[in-house]
C-alpha cells in the first residue's frame, strides 16, 4: 500500500482511508503546494493578492493574446511533483514554475473522457455529450464569445487538436452563436495523412489516433481541405512539411510545430492546443507514459520560449497550462493507477493550473479550490469578452 509523504518525508496514513473526497482533493492540493515550495523555494499566495497597475494595464491592452495548453490526459503527482517525480518535469520545475502563478488545486467534476472533459473547459459547463461521438460542444464555447463579442475574424482564434475525434471542438450550434463564430481547428495527424498519400514515408508512429479506445478513428472526408491550410495558412510546402514531421518522435511534437507556424504565420489571439502523449498510459506502459510525461515537459517550455521571442506575442501574451483531468489512485480497487481515469477518485478529479506571462504575477502558489470551468469566464475578463453562458466563476488572482 502506497502511503502519502509529507514535506518532510515522514509516512502519513493512507489519505483515501479516512478522507471524504473533498478533504482528500484539498490535502492533494496542499500537499501539491508544500511540494512546490520546498523545491522551488516559491510563496504561497493568499486568497487574493491587491493587483498592482500592471496586472490592470495588461489586461486593457488590445494586443493581449491568451494561449491555452491541456497537459493532456493528466499525470499523477508521484510521477510529477512529488519529490521522486520532479525529475520528470525539470522545465516546470526550473523555469516554468518560478515564473508562475501556481494553483494546486483545480477539480474537474465533469466526464473524464478527452474530448468531453476538452469541450467542457473550452465552453466553462461540464459538457455531457458521448466522449465518443464526432459532434459540437452542447454550448457556446470560448471561441464564439470572443469572436462575437469582440467582433474578431475567423482567423483570431484557433485549435490545435490531436485526434480526428476533435474535428467539432471550435464551435456549438448554438442559437445566435454556432460555427461562424468558432475556432478554425487544425489537426496535424490529419495533415500529415493527406500530405503523405501515396508517399514512401512511414509516420504511423504519428498518425495513431487514440490509445483509449483503438477502434475508434473517426474518418474524415477528403483531403484537399487540409491541403489547403497547409500551403495557404501555414505557408508550408507538402514536400517541406513531410520532411519536418520525419524528424519528429511524437503527435504532440506534430502539434507544437504547426502551433508555431500558426502563431508565425497567423498570430491568433487566442490559441488552444491540446497535447495528447500522456494518453499512452492506457497502453499500461509505465516507461512511454514517463516518456510522455518529459516529453510534454519539454513541449510547454518550448511553447513558452516561442512566446517571448514571437514579436506578436512577446510581452503581451498570457500561457495557461492545465490538465484536462487526473488518473486514477494505485488505493482504488476500481481502476487501474497511471493506466486510466475511470474511477472518480480525488486523484483524478484534482488537477491544477500554471498561468504565465501578462498580467500574471510570478512565483506565487496559491492552493484555494477552483473547477476547471473557471478557465472560459476569466479568460474573458482578461481579454474582455462576455462568456455569459458559461457555469464557471471569475479566477479573482488572475484578474
């Protein structure tokens, strides 16, 4: 039986023994932060801190972008922040983090399937649509609002996706917002596929669509589509854009090199991209979800890089990284550990969210609870668009 570790490193009892599940999400929390602070050397925040002039020039600011990140599928803490998993995320531990604004307790209370969970931080409502089913979010998400309230084009707003199963994730069909108001979504596997018809190049490695469910892949039409973003939007060569990806090991190192031609070649204001390797874990593989787990470490800090040295971005560009959702406890007999989410358990309800950049206040942790849905409606104060339908509540530390 794995016990939980203090601070100091003395043996606790088992938390989920004697914890209701709200107790048990805020001791992860907590102890997320004590973690933290003894690694880092960073300060806990109080509740909310007076914001300094900055924080409100910043978010008055007409060039302010917003990046979101899902460190997706989640990773535990054992494998993560606690002492014996920080060597797996060196980059957040070392530049990420003291840089940051650190919540260490976000609990998602939704459905924890990846394009549910996705479509309910990207709408602020936990979402109850089939994980499995290639339609819209239920309700209007992040995307409509700032393009319909802030009367932005369509090409202000985008989402890098990992799977085909994301095609609906940029707009609902909601009355009076729906698809016109949306996100263009690019999906780099199914770029990848239409560029490499017919080649001799093997990128299965790449184009593998979801470990969760392996008969599902959804197909989508034709292929000139993607073509077309690819030497239109992108300003990418097929022959240019297959000889990168052969260099590449992962989906997700697909996705940052099109997030990054994106931002070069576009400069949206608000770009969603969802990583993906962690969702390896399902194959049960200990070693490949560690690899992911360094490898999306890795990613997010690129990520950040190409921020600051984007001349659209620098400055002015606030980065959100946060999990769609945790995994499952090693204690409960009902799921698998690392390998899966099914359970419900506080382990893979309680995540926690990184903020950096403009108008964020760095190497500060702070440990009040927040839902993930909280995401869309602060987003929408800091760039100031109305997400009036959303069920989340305002980040006050962020704002």
């Amino acid at each position: 039986m794995r016990f939980g570790l203090s601070s100091k490193g003395d043996k606790q009892l088992p938390w989920h023994a004697s914890l209701s599940a709200e107790a048990a999400a805020r001791r992860l929390g907590v102890t997320r932060r004590d973690f933290l602070r003894d690694a880092t050397g960073i300060a806990a925040g109080s509740a909310l801190m007076g914001a300094s002039p900055f924080v409100y020039a910043a978010s008055n600011v007409k060039k302010r972008k917003v990046v979101v990140v899902t460190f997706g599928g989640g990773a535990r803490d054992q494998e993560t922040f606690a002492p014996q998993g920080q060597v797996n995320i060196p980059h957040m531990m070392k530049e990420l983090i003291p840089q940051s604004s650190f919540f260490t307790h976000v609990t998602n209370q939704g459905i924890l399937g990846h394009y549910v969970a996705t479509a309910s931080l990207a709408t602020g409502v936990y979402e109850t649509l089939n994980n499995f089913s290639a339609v819209p979010p239920d309700h209007p998400t992040i995307f409509e609002y700032f393009r319909k309230d802030l009367a932005r084009p369509a090409s202000d707003a985008w989402v890098v996706a990992p799977s085909n199963g994301f095609n609906h994730i940029g707009g609902s069909e909601t009355r009076g917002f729906g698809p016109g108001f949306g996100a263009r979504v690019v999906l780099p596997k199914h770029l990848l596929s239409a560029a490499s018809a017919g080649g001799k190049t093997d990128f299965n490695h790449l184009l593998h669509d979801n470990y969760e469910t392996p008969l599902y892949a959804p197909q989508l039409a034709g292929g000139d589509f993607e073509l077309e973003q690819l030497e239109r939007v992108l300003k990418l060569s097929v022959d240019d854009f297959t000889a990168h990806a052969s260099t590449l090991s992962s989906p997700d190192e697909l996705s940052l090199y099109i997030a990054r031609r994106l931002m070069h070649e576009q400069s949206p204001s608000l770009l969603w991209i969802t990583m993906h390797d962690i969702d390896v874990a399902h194959s049960g593989a200990f070693s490949l979800y560690i690899d992911a787990i360094r490898r999306t470490d890795r990613l997010c800090a690129e990520l950040w890089s190409t921020i600051q040295k984007e001349p659209e971005y620098a400055g002015n560009t606030t980065l959100l990284i946060l999990p769609d959702f945790g995994r499952d406890s090693d204690e409960d007999s009902g799921g698998n550990g690392f390998q899966h989410h099914r359970t419900g358990d506080p382990a893979s309800r309680t995540t926690w969210m990184m903020a950096l950049g403009a108008g964020v206040r760095q190497g500060v942790i702070y440990d009040s609870p927040l839902q993930s849905i909280d995401v869309v409606p602060s987003i929408g104060a800091m760039m100031g668009f109305n997400a009036a339908q959303s069920q989340g509540s305002l980040i006050k530390e962020l704002l």
